[in-house]
C-alpha cells in the first residue's frame, strides 16, 4: 500500500495537519491519511472506467453545485478558466461536460516521464473528449486560443510546478501557487472560477464557486498577486470540505522535505 511508504505518508501527515490544524488528534490525522489513499486509489480506478460508462451512466454518477456560474461565463464569450486543487475525480467532470452538455474542454497536464507514459495519459484524456495541453512554453498560446473559441479551461493549480509562481499563504504557511489562472484571467478576461470535484455517494459532486474579481486595479504584478491569494483561500474553503480527497503526496510548501523538486 501506498500508505507505508514513509516519505509519502509523512508528507501526507504534514499536509493534513496544516489543514486540520496544529491541534488536530494524531489519531483522526491517521484515519484521515489512509482515506486519502484509499480515495486516490478510488481515483484511479473510476477513472480508467470512464471511457467504457454510457451517457447515461455519466450523468446519473454526476451531481454539480453552481454551474450556473459556467454558463453564465460562456455566454460571455471569452471562455471559461476552472482552477481546480487535486481533489477527487475531476476528469468525471470534465467528461460529463464535454458528452452530456456539449462543452469543449480544454485541460493543461503535467507532463509525465516516461515519454511513453504520457502519451498513455493523453490519450486517455482524449478518449474521454477533451483537448490536453502539456505544461510547457507552448501551453499559454493554445489555451488562449482555447478561451478564444469559448472553451472551458481546466487548470489544475495547487502545485508550483515551475518553481516561478506567486507567493501566497496556504493553511497558515508560506508557499507558491502557478501564476496560469490570474495571469490568463487577467489578460483574457475569460471569468476565473474555483473548483472542486468530490466522490460522493455512487459518482462524483462538481462545486463550483463564484467568479473571482480579476478586473485590473493596479499593475500586471499587484493584479497577479492579488488574484492568486484569492484563488489560495478559495482553495482552502474547497479543501477543507474534504480534506481525505486532496490526492496531494509531494511536497509542496518551502518547510516539506524535497521541496523543489518536480520529480516528486
């Protein structure tokens, strides 16, 4: 079991009790470590089990919480960026959006080594009806023309891969968030939306929050700083319904063993 592994289960350990909080009972932190591996492991196995789901069984295994904010978004007609922590099953999401309501849907990856992994990735990705985007120099322009066509972007933003994201605070401590969903809100005033998909009882809950204020009030470099710390408290609101579900093993505060590194 992933659990035992001790780097991972450490990390996991720290990040919870930043979470909970300093006073949270060493037992309930335990508990709630290994749900999050049972939960990432859930993950995994409803995942790879999408492609082979009929419409219907899409739709009856899915449940959204504001999605009026997303149609109100795209009829706007600069697009949609969804900024989403690593929580649940949000590719559940993002097919129910693409085969049951018609939208397309653009979503930016990690890129993954092995090369061959990660072709494995994206075509799975793509059998499931979105456009995936490599994390890379290249990923601004296509999403930009993603937002253009009146997309949904999905960003998922909890961890600095680049090492050159915005200072912000995250459950009380120091760290970095990616600068992508302020700086492409920013500039393509496509509406910037937090949000999060749960496991829930027979399928996944979509949450969806609120617009952030990202109209421009000061300089490219205030903006983007301003932008991110809401996007981190949104973050924290979201996590904390379920904490068990942040499927987040690396390191990702200055203070965590290794970080830093993005092989992690």
């Amino acid at each position: 079991m992933a659990w035992r592994t001790p780097d991972q289960r450490d990390q996991v350990l720290r990040t919870l009790r930043r979470v909970y909080g300093p006073c949270v009972d060493d037992r309930r932190l335990a508990r709630s470590m290994r749900k999050l591996f049972v939960s990432y492991g859930r993950y995994w196995a409803l995942s790879l089990r999408l492609p082979s789901l009929s419409p219907e069984e899409i739709e009856r295994g899915h449940d959204v919480v504001g999605y009026e904010y997303v149609e109100a978004a795209r009829a706007g007609g600069r697009g949609v960026i969804l900024a989403l922590p690593h929580l649940g099953g949000w590719e559940w999401s993002a097919f129910w959006l693409t085969r049951i309501k018609g939208v397309p849907v653009t979503a930016v990856v990690e890129a993954l080594e092995p090369p061959e992994l990660f072709e494995w990735f994206t075509n799975f990705r793509r059998s499931l009806g979105m456009s995936i985007v490599p994390v890379g120099p290249d990923a601004a322009r296509q999403v930009l023309a993603a937002l253009k066509r009146n997309e949904v972007v999905c960003l998922l933003a909890d961890r600095d891969l680049g090492g050159s994201g915005v200072e912000v605070e995250l459950f009380g401590e120091k760290t970095r968030l990616p600068a992508g969903p302020a700086a492409l809100s920013l500039r393509s005033r496509a509406p910037l939306l937090p949000t999060a998909v749960y496991f829930a009882d027979g399928g996944v809950l979509g949450v969806v929050q609120p617009p952030l204020d990202t109209a421009r009030r000061a300089t490219l470099r205030d903006d983007l700083a301003r932008v991110t710390a809401e996007l981190a408290r949104a973050f924290e609101d979201l996590i904390r319904t379920a904490p068990e579900q942040w499927h987040l093993v690396q390191p990702n505060w200055p203070s965590d063993p290794g970080y830093g590194g993005l092989d992690g």
